[in-house]
C-alpha cells in the first residue's frame, strides 16, 4: 500500500511542477527556462534520479545547502563522457580479442565451421550447459543469417561460415564466456599474446570488461558502477602499498586492465584523454564534490602515478 507521497511521487509531473519539486527540496535553480530545456533533452528520471544522491543530505531528503541545478548537470555531461571513452576503448579490446581468439582457435582446431560447433573442442566436462547454451545461439545465427549481412552472404556464396566470420556477431558478454570455457591451451595461447597476463587473469579481466561495455551500451550511469566479480591479482595489484585492492570491480581496475590490455600507444593517449575528462569535473563540481566522484570511481587522487607504475 502505496502512501499519497509515494503515490504523488511516481505521478506524471509536467516541466513546471517538476521544477517546482527540485526547488522545494532546496536545489539551487536560478534559469527555470535554462533548466526547462535541460530537462526536456535529458529527462527528469536519467539526469535528477541518476546523479542527484552525491548532493543530498539524505537518500530521500533534501540538497545540501546552495547545491546548484548545474551540479547535478556538470556530473551529469562529465559521466556521458567518461562512458564514451572507455566505451571506444572496450570495444578496441574486444575486437582484438575477437581476432586472436579466432585465429588461435583455428590455428588449433582447423577452421572448418563443424569445428566451432563441436562441443569436444572446448572445456566440455566443465562447462557443460554453458557450452550448450552458447552452441545454441551460434546455430540460430546460422540457421537464421538474414539478421547479418555477411553471414547470409557466405552461406550464400560459401555454403560455410568461418569462425573468424560469425565472431564479429558475438556480444562481448558471449566472447568472455567462449574464452572461459575453451580448453587451458587455447586460453594460453591467447593470453601470451599479452604481456604478463595468465589465462585465469585474463579471463576476470575480459568478464568484467564486459560488464562495463553493457553499462555503456544502455546508458546507464557510469562512474561509480562495481561489478559482483573481481579481476584477479596482476602484477600492478602487488606494488600497491597505499592502495586498497580489495575490491577490484570498478572503474579504476577497468583502467587497470586497459593497461594490460591495450597496445602502450593507444593506453598512452587513453590515459592523457581521461585525465582531461576528469580535470573538466573538478572545475565543475569544486575540490569537495572531485574527491568523491575519484572516490565513486575507485580512483586514488594520485591514479596517475599508480596506473604508470612499471610492469616488470
């Protein structure tokens, strides 16, 4: 049984009454027309009810005192941000993911279609139902390839489909598991590609990756998302002193696994791009507010230092 706050909480406000709620609750609002056309681009639910928690005294209560409208915005437009480039550089990982994983696979196996449809030719007796179900949804592309160009035109043409091929049509969130539950000496030979990382610790780092790339493509609030699962230890993890490893789901371990995980080149200019992402909030929100959206993130104040620690 719903009270008639709750009731009036969830009823349909117009722009004006909306406003008029913000302002009750203490939020500073001194361009109502301004924020009127915020409002309508963004919507009441992503920008107020996504960011507002850091501003208020209590989860339901009230802003703190001379809390501006354009607070909740700054974090806003700083969180659409930092969602677009990790999202471009997630993507830059699973596609050379995609790639070697294909390669090795038929490097191994042979690149005959019946292959990657051979359930022997993974980690059977351990993963028994997650082979099938992901079996499942190879052979319903293939049975249904209008959904994909190139899959109908190399049935089309071929009568086959290489794995190389199909991979391009797997979620990143099918490519973690294909890897988990292929057999110890593929993942190997994955992993040696990339310096440092054993199977065990790429297989964490490619599951939460592809967590956060769901996050990016619906949307959703970004800075302060934590995955259930943890990267495993890496090497950086045992050189931090200060540092609290514990949790390692967030966003500050996903810029650990881009460390591991990207060419030096592409981590460098990541690295320099974030930097400039974050300086644009502590301008935004003021020294107070850029402690606790680094703290949100998982992010040390010195994280520059951390993340350009040597490997070897």
């Amino acid at each position: 049984m719903f009270s008639m706050s709750d009731t009036q909480k969830k009823r349909f406000l117009t722009y004006d009454e909306q406003i008029d709620l913000l302002k009750s609750k203490n939020l500073l609002i001194e361009d109502t027309e301004k924020a009127k056309e915020i409002l309508k681009e963004y919507s009441y639910y992503s920008l107020v009810s996504g960011y507002k928690d850091m501003f208020k005294i209590e989860k339901n209560g009230n802003y703190r005192d001379k809390i501006p409208f354009e607070y909740l915005v700054n974090l806003y437009v700083f969180d659409d941000h930092l969602r677009n480039i990790f999202l471009h550089e997630i993507i830059r990982i699973e596609k050379h993911i995609k790639s070697l994983y294909s390669y090795s696979f038929c490097e191994v196996f042979g690149d005959a279609q019946s292959e990657y449809l051979n359930a022997t030719n993974y980690d059977y007796s351990k993963y028994q139902k997650e082979i099938n179900d992901f079996l499942s949804i190879v052979q319903n592309t293939l049975d249904k390839p209008d959904r994909y160009r190139y899959i109908k035109y190399n049935i089309d043409t071929y009568g086959t489909v290489p794995l190389w091929v199909i991979i391009q049509t797997f979620t990143f969130g099918n490519l973690s598991k294909m890897y988990m539950f292929s057999k110890p000496t593929l993942q190997s030979k994955i992993a040696r590609e990339f310096d440092e990382v054993y199977p065990n610790q790429l297989s964490s780092m490619l599951n939460v990756l592809s967590k956060f790339r769901n996050v990016c493509a619906h949307g959703e609030r970004f800075y302060n998302y934590k995955t259930k699962k943890s990267i495993v230890d890496l090497p950086i993890h045992n050189k931090l002193k200060d540092y609290n490893t514990s949790n390692k789901n967030d966003l500050f371990n996903v810029l650990i696994c881009f460390k591991y995980l990207s060419k030096k080149e592409d981590f460098n200019v990541f690295v320099i791009t974030l930097d400039k992402t974050i300086g644009y909030i502590k301008q935004a929100l003021g020294e107070e507010y850029y402690s606790t959206v680094l703290e949100k993130m998982g992010f040390p104040e010195n994280w520059k230092d951390i993340i350009e620690l040597d490997k070897k």
